[in-house]
C-alpha cells in the first residue's frame, strides 16, 4: 500500500484553482478537481454543482491552469462560462461562498520546477527534513536526501558531511521510506516544541558550537528551498497504545532480524511511543532498547511463537533448556501484554516473489521469496545476498519490502540470485525462455498482459522454467480456461515428458489441467513451436530465441481473423514433419487450402443470403462491400476473379475490395445470378442506426437467426452508436461468447453496418 501511495498525484479531489474558459477570449474561471490520473485532471467549473456534463480533461504540463487569487494578482478578467451565466445573479457572492474553507491547489505544483510531480517526486537531491531519534521521541535532527528512489530516500545527518552521492564508509547513512512516521517538515520540532538535537550516538564527533553551526545553516537552506508541504500529505500519526511500564511480549529482533526474543516495556513517553528493551538476564548484558508505537513492524502477544509453532530465542543468561512463558512470568513478577494492544493479522501468500531490504546492508535490495507466513509476519529467502543473511523475518506492514519489478521501475540496482548449477551434462536444464511482447498474440492471449509479462524467464531446469511460462501465458488469456484445454492437446510420442499441473482462475472458477512438459534442453524449440501453433499464435511468441526488432514470421501484420480462419477449430492442423508445424504461409498445398475455404463460404451462403460473409470489424479496418481475392492471405470469400478489383503484386496481405458489377456488364450468366441475389438480399433500414436506441438495437436482434442473444444488448445498454463500434474480439470479449455464435452475430451487425454505408454515410 506505501507503493500504491507514493505513486499517487500530488493534486487532490477537491481542490480548486483557476483556469482558461474554454469557450471564452481571455477569460478564466474557478474550477474543481474532480479526480486525477498521472498528470491529468478531471475538472468541473465552479456552478456546474453535480452536473456532470460539462466536465473536461485537461494535462498539468500544458494547460493553462494557475492558483487561486492569480487572475487578480494579474489583471485578468474572472468569468463563468457562457451555459451557466444566468445561473446566479451574483457571482461574486457565489464565489465567496464557494471558496470560503475550500483547499486551493499549490502554485508550487502549477508553476515552476515541480510542477505536474507525483508527490514522491518533490523529494529531489539535497531536500531537508527532520528526523526523529531512534532513541527518543522528543528528539529531532535535520537530514539531507542523498538520493530518491521511487521514495526510499537514503539520508544523511546535518553536520556530516555533504548531501552528494559519495560513498558513507563510517556506515553513519541511513534509509528510510518518506512515508515513515519518523520523518517530519523542517521546523516541526519547534513548532511542537520538541527538542533539536544531534542523535545520541554522534554527539561525540563534533563540538556543540559545531553542530549549532551546521543547523542554522539547514535553516536558513530550508527557509531560501522548502520542502513542498504536499510531500506529507499522506503521513499517519501512530494510533494511541494500551501498553504500560513492564508488560511483556514477544518482538522480531531489529539486532537480528532472523529471530523472535521476548522484550519488555520499559518505558512509556506519551499515549503514542514507548520503549522496549530486549530481555537479557546475564550480568554483563548491555540493554538493547527501541522506541515503538502500537503499529510498529514486529511486535507480538506473548505465546504468539508457540501458537504459531515456530521457535523463539530465549533470552540472554535464560537457565532452562525450554523457555516458558508461564514460569517465566511468574518469576519476572510481570505480566503479559494483552492482544488488544496489538494491530490485526494481515496475509501474505507462501512462495510468492518480491524485493525486500538487506537488514544487515540496507542500501542492498535482494530478489527474496516468502518461504513461510505466519499470521502478520513473513520468513523471507533472501536471493544472492553478499553478506551471511540467507532468511530474515519481515512484518507485512514493513517499508522494507516492494513488489516485483519495484526496483526496475525506480533505476536502482537489483541483488539478483545466484546462477543456478545445473545437472551434470545439462541435457535438463535451459538457459531463457523469451517472450517477445512485439511477436502477434493470436485470438487466445490478450496482448495487453501479454505486454506486462517479463521478458524472459531462467535458467533453470527444463520443465520448471516452461511451467512458469506456461503459466504466465495462461494467466494472460482472454480465457484461462479454454487455453488449458488448449494445452492439453500439445504431446508428441518422441518427447521426454514430465506432466506438470497448471492452475488457473477466471472470474472467480478455479481451473486445473495436466499437461505433459518437455524435459530435455534439445526439445525445447520444437515444443515451445508446438505450444504457439496450438495457440494460434506467433511460433516465435515464446521461444529460445530473442526476437529484437523485427519477427522472421513477420508476425506484425497478421490479424486476429487471419489466424482463427487457417487455426480455428474446423481446421486440423497439419501433421508433424521432420519434426516441425507447417506454418501458415506453407504454400506445400494451397489446393487443399482453398477448396477448404470455399466450402466455408457455401455453408455460409446458405445460411444468409447477405452481402458479408464475414465480420468486417474482425479485419480490424473498414470493408465496404469488401472481400478478399482468394490469392491473398487473408483471403475469406469470393473465387471469382473477374468480380474482384485486387492487388497481386505478391503482398501477402492485400486487401481486395469487390465491386458490383451490372448483369450488362458480367459475360457469366451465373455469376449476375448471384448478383442479382445479392442486391434483393440486402438489408434496407428505415431509420440511421446512430440515433437507435437501446430497444431499437434489441428488436432489431430478435428480428434475426440471434434472438437469443438480444437480452445481453438489453443488460449491457448497447445502443445504436454502440451497436456500430462491435468487433469480433470485443463481441467475444465482452459478451463472453464463442466463437461460432460470435461470428454469427457479428454477421448481423456487418449487416447493419453495410445497409449504413449504403443509405447514410453520405
């Protein structure tokens, strides 16, 4: 959630400001964030109230926007728009009312350097703020921001040194989240009335007329360059605890970030921070203490560990074999904190991936995987790290972990795991599964997920690397479900398999297939192949091959109809030869293919005596009484030549666009047959299909061979206007159905949409 939060615009709903009429010359009015994404702004002019209808986007990097109070600062004329002038008689008085304990949106964010930054962003280089001790709540410290990544900022404390990107030898650089509840505006202190002093620890390093000398300057370099406000607009104070002096409970150890020890209170400061001191009971011991709030990471009810079977380290000098809570409070004389004191659990998953801080280097960000969740905290497998920490315990409300990719996203350095080793003659093991994002996705993939998926997956073993993909792919569905089925069909008797189970969920239904997946290195590209053609798909989509720039298949031009019509499922695929798929552009028999294809278009007449035979919309371009010459690839209806105005220059991916010819002009008697068949068929409307309304849409439905389908028009408010923008994959997508009846429908709505160009486009 601080991931979520950081990423955030730094206006918010609510605020106003002023900005250019639009319909007028030199002219501004008061208007109001009504909500925000990125760096663009939903607003509404002040008088609209709830209405709606006159709202507009505008972006912050090039609309003429400014704060509140600039049109009088500049002489400018205030005016509403023209469609409410006679709204209010008095506008002044409206906008008194209007503005009076409103927010306005800070000059700071629309003029200048800053303006349009998420807020995260305003932290730049060499910003102050202050920094509460870690030993005291009453304790602060100016601090310079080292660096900004995506939020964690790395500081340094006033006095040590300058705020550059050198290395920090003596280890005194700290990090901290800029939503952590330590870090305050410069002169928070003060205005609080709490102490400015240098932390405990460093006190040593400088004279006291030194460190006066180094925050006076902070000072006055904070009041000439302040930290925007906005900057902690998001921060939380800790809720009231219900601790008291020497209650006891358990804590993951901040000295030793593997362990859980048993800590005690030893000292409450105010009704929002205390102290806990970890228990030792050996006479040398030296106390270990950290001030804490009711939310801080970590902390736990006594018997947590036991309840959760997991081990707790006794403490320091502790003379039993087995610690007990019981005995232990009892001769401790104390008594247990209750579980009212602490927050609720919250989950995590087992075997998920994300990023999480070193605790023993925290400039290091390992790759790490949740091995175990217990409750509210997670044991992390840290991937790769340089120092002696393989497994450390976070709690889910740490600021030390971030999702997947968080790295990346933010520039900074990633600790990735180490290569694995793999078996002895590495016959089992690949190097990179790619997926390349610009190879052509097919009818079952959805190439927006498709886009979000990482490039590359490995090495590892053979079937765990392409299990992962596999899932990955699955996932990406448009129906996780119907791939799976898909998958399943994939096998060759010469592969050396090992079934996997793949697992999917679509719209909240758990699905589940076993699949046989290839184990050997050398099989790997005839089973990645295999697995595309089954899924109608770019052969190079998933592949051991990095595809770069251009796809050898030249997949980029292809279209979603192209592949359901040559792979779709009333056509068998090709047997295997020499180990390979024929792919689509094979011209090893194009007899075959076209006396397929001209059976398709004869049932198809039969049903309809229309002029499309097939959805225009599923071409992804306009057709007007469009078909394609049977010598092109994308090919779907006629076999008369001489009715066909085409382009055969070779270009696999012509468009030939049929032109009526009169029963005059046609030297076949057959052929103006069909002609003159095809003109009484066509559909004749009596109305523009723009201005129908929902219900003019329904009954145009039930009229044709999909009544059946005419209440998803009617739950969906699909309108005249709506009705004309249908394509095949958003008929399949969003109505949820399959293809056949899809095609079917879309068949009607071409009809339309041909009767429209015909009657009213002119």
């Amino acid at each position: 959630c601080w991931v979520e939060t950081s990423l955030r615009s730094s206006f918010q709903p609510g605020m106003k400001l002023e900005v250019a009429n639009r319909a007028g010359a030199d002219t501004y009015w008061v208007a109001t964030i009504v909500t925000t994404c990125g760096q663009l702004l939903l607003l509404r002019y002040c008088g609209y109230g709830a209405d709606r209808k006159a709202d507009f986007w505008c972006d912050v990097m090039t609309a003429e926007l400014h704060p509140v109070g600039w049109c009088t600062a500049n002489g400018k004329t205030l005016a509403p728009p023209q469609a409410i002038k006679e709204k209010f008689s008095d506008w002044t008085d409206f906008l008194v009312q209007e503005l009076t304990g409103s927010r306005t949106a800070p000059a700071n964010l629309l003029e200048g350097p800053m303006r349009g930054k998420n807020t995260v962003d305003l932290v730049v280089e060499a910003s102050l703020m202050e920094v509460r001790d870690p030993s005291s709540p009453a304790l602060y410290w100016p601090a310079r921001v080292v660096r900004n990544v995506g939020g964690r900022l790395w500081l340094r404390y006033v006095g040590l040194g300058g705020g550059g990107g050198d290395e920090d030898p003596q280890g005194r650089d700290f990090w901290l989240f800029y939503l952590d509840t330590r870090l305050r505006p410069l002169g928070w202190a003060s205005e609080n009335s709490l102490s400015l002093e240098p932390p405990t620890e460093l006190r040593s390093l400088k004279s006291a007329p030194e460190w006066q000398e180094a925050l006076e300057a902070a000072q006055q370099e904070g009041q000439a360059k302040p930290l925007p406000l906005e900057v902690f607009k998001d921060h939380t104070d800790p809720p009231r605890h219900s601790f008291s002096t020497g209650m006891k409970l358990e804590m993951v150890s901040p000295w030793k970030p593997q362990c859980i020890c048993p800590v005690s209170v030893t000292k409450v400061y105010d009704e929002f921070y205390f102290q806990v001191t970890a228990d030792d009971l050996s006479p040398e011991a030296t106390p270990a203490s950290l001030v804490c709030s009711a939310l801080t990471p970590g902390i736990l009810p006594v018997q947590w560990s036991l309840k959760q079977g997991v081990g707790m380290e006794r403490p320091g000098g502790y003379a039993g074999q087995d610690f007990d809570w019981a005995d232990y409070l009892k001769h401790s004389g104390t008594e247990a904190a209750p579980d009212t004191c602490f927050p609720d659990n919250r989950d995590f998953s087992k075997d998920t991936w994300l990023e999480a801080v070193n605790p023993l280097v925290p400039s290091e960000v390992c790759v790490a995987k949740v091995t175990q969740v217990k409750g509210r905290l997670m044991w992390l497998r840290l991937e790769g790290v340089s120092k002696g920490l393989s497994e450390c315990i976070a709690d889910v409300e740490s600021m030390d972990i971030f999702p997947v990719g968080w790295c990346e996203a933010n520039g900074y350095t990633l600790t990735t795991p180490h290569k694995p080793v793999c078996s002895a003659n590495g016959r089992y093991c690949c190097s990179k599964i790619f997926i390349n994002h610009r190879c052509f996705s097919g009818p079952y993939l959805n190439k927006g997920r498709i886009a979000e998926l990482p490039q590359a997956v490995g090495p590892g073993k053979c079937s765990l690397v392409l299990k992962e993909v596999l899932t990955m792919l699955t996932n990406a569905a448009y129906k996780p479900g119907r791939v799976l089925k898909e998958l399943q069909e994939v096998e060759d008797q010469s592969w050396e398999c090992h079934e996997e189970i793949l697992k999917a969920k679509y719209k909240g239904k758990p699905y589940r297939a076993t699949m046989p997946i290839v184990r050997l290195a050398e099989q790997i590209p005839d089973f990645c192949r295999r697995v595309c053609l089954r899924l109608q798909c770019c052969p190079n989509l998933f592949s051991p091959t990095l595809v770069a720039d251009k796809c050898p298949e030249n997949c980029s031009m292809q279209t979603k109809t192209k592949y359901t019509y040559y792979y779709g499922k009333k056509r068998k695929l090709p047997k295997p030869v020499g180990g390979e798929e024929l792919s689509e552009a094979d011209p090893s028999k194009p007899a075959r293919r076209r006396k397929k294809r001209k059976a398709i278009f004869v049932q198809r007449k039969r049903r309809s005596s229309a002029v499309d035979y097939t959805p225009a919309s599923s071409l992804q371009v306009p057709i007007l009484f469009g078909f394609l010459h049977s010598g092109c690839v994308l090919c779907l209806a006629r076999h008369r030549h001489t009715n066909c105005i085409c382009n055969k220059s070779g270009t696999s991916l012509s468009i030939c666009h049929w032109t009526r010819l009169s029963r005059s002009t046609t030297g076949e008697t057959g052929d103006a047959g069909v002609e003159e068949q095809e003109e009484d068929g066509q559909l004749v409307l009596e109305r523009n299909p723009l201005e129908w309304s929902v219900d003019e849409v329904v009954q145009f439905i039930t009229s044709t061979d999909c009544a059946s389908l005419a209440n998803i028009f009617q739950e969906q408010d699909i309108d005249g206007q709506a009705l004309l923008l249908l394509t095949l994959p958003t008929v399949q997508e969003c109505m949820d159905l399959k293809l056949g009846p899809a095609i079917k429908l879309c068949h009607q709505i071409e009809r339309v949409k041909v009767a429209f160009y015909r009657q009213y486009a002119n």
